[in-house]
C-alpha cells in the first residue's frame, strides 16, 4: 500500500488571504469597524474567513423586521448622527422592514461613502471567485 500525504496549510493560507483582501474590497465601510474585522483561519484541512464586529451578521444574513434592543438603537443612533440623518426614522424602519441583503450569487449592491459595497459581502467573495480559487489549488498542489 502506498500513502501520499500533502500539506495544504500553505495552499489554504493563500486562498484565506485571497478572499480576505476580496472580502475587504466588498464590505460596506462607515467606520472600519467591520473592514478591520475580517480575517481568516487555516485548520487542518479547512479555511474558515470570517468577520468578527457585532454587526457583520447583520450585514451578511440580513435581519428581519422586529423591534431593536437598546444597544441596536444606540448603535444606530451614532451612525445617524455621523450621516445626518433621523436616528427615529432609521430606527423605525429597521424596525419595520429589517435590513435586506442579495443573495451570495447576487448581492446586494449600495453605495457607501462613494465606493461599490456589497451585502452580503462574505460569501460573495467566495462564489464570486471560484475560478481564481481553483486556479490557486491547481498552481499550488
């Protein structure tokens, strides 16, 4: 019996660090908070790329019409200050209509600070680049 056994640490490394800076390119930007967040991890066999600010799920899954808790309204509270808009209009849509995002193959596409931004913005960055992605494997194995 003959066993072959490959390392793929490296090759995952440089498929995280790929669709992190693609991840980075899409996220709606306000203070960074979220931008800064995304990162990968190489375990085993498996990269997991994923963002850690207490929004990113928000941006990346949606979140459906229902009543915010006082922390999501202090939340959005600033960033209607920093945009000069209602915080009570945006807290009362929210509330009402929740925060809609596309799909992985068709995200959602808005304008943030004057730059393309996407939501959800994760998993596009895979599906998005899945060609690049094998091109990665073929390259490195």
């Amino acid at each position: 019996m003959a066993e072959i056994k490959i390392d793929l640490t490296p090759v995952l490394n440089k498929i995280g660090a790929f669709v992190k800076r693609e991840a980075m390119r899409k996220v709606p930007v306000d203070q960074g908070e979220l931008k800064s967040s995304i990162d990968y991890e190489v375990k085993g066999n498996k990269v997991t790329i994923f963002a850690e600010a207490k929004h990113a799920e928000d941006m990346e899954y949606g979140k459906p019409p229902e009543p915010l808790n006082k922390s999501e309204k202090d939340d959005l509270t600033e960033w209607a200050k920093r945009h000069n808009a209602s915080p009570r209009k945006i807290i009362k849509y929210i509330e009402k209509h929740g925060i809609k995002v596309g799909t992985p193959e068709k995200p959602l596409h808005i304008t943030s600070y004057g730059r393309d931004s996407y939501r959800p913005f994760l998993r596009p960055s895979v599906y998005q680049n899945i060609g690049i992605i094998k091109e990665i494997i073929r390259k490195n194995i």
